[in-house]
C-alpha cells in the first residue's frame, strides 16, 4: 500500500522528467528560431540588393498582371 509520501515523491520525480524534457523542448524550438531568423535576414539582405526598383520587381514576380494595373496610369487627363 502507497502512502501520501511515496506518491508524492513519485509525483515530484515525474515532474522532474517532465521539467527536463520541456527544457530540451524549448531549447530545441530556440535554437530553431534563431536560425529561421537569420535565414530570414540574409534571404532579405540578398533581395534588398537585387530588388532596389519595385517595377522590375513587380514586373518579374507579377508579370502581366503588374503591366494590366498600371497600363492607364498616366491617363488621368
């Protein structure tokens, strides 16, 4: 028969793992975002120098749709 101290500690050793395993957990999802940062920092960097001028930018992601909206620009006369 188990008495409130053995379960107890039963529960504070479980919690213990369960502490640790939360801790290798958050460590791991950590070391994830920082790396997806700084993926994300030189993915822009590199697109910042290749991208200074927003039509060409336009014009090679979004192609025909880009030229169709901005056909009549300058027809506001």
């Amino acid at each position: 028969m188990q008495t409130t101290a053995d379960r107890m500690a039963l529960i504070r050793q479980a919690h213990e793992k369960f502490k640790a395993k939360m801790k290798v957990q958050a460590k791991f999802e950590r070391d994830e975002r920082v790396v997806k940062v700084a993926e994300i920092d030189k993915k822009f960097e590199r697109d910042e120098r290749l991208w200074n001028d927003a039509p060409q930018y336009a014009n090679q992601y979004y192609g025909e749709t880009y030229r169709e909206t901005t056909r009549f620009d300058n027809e506001w006369d």
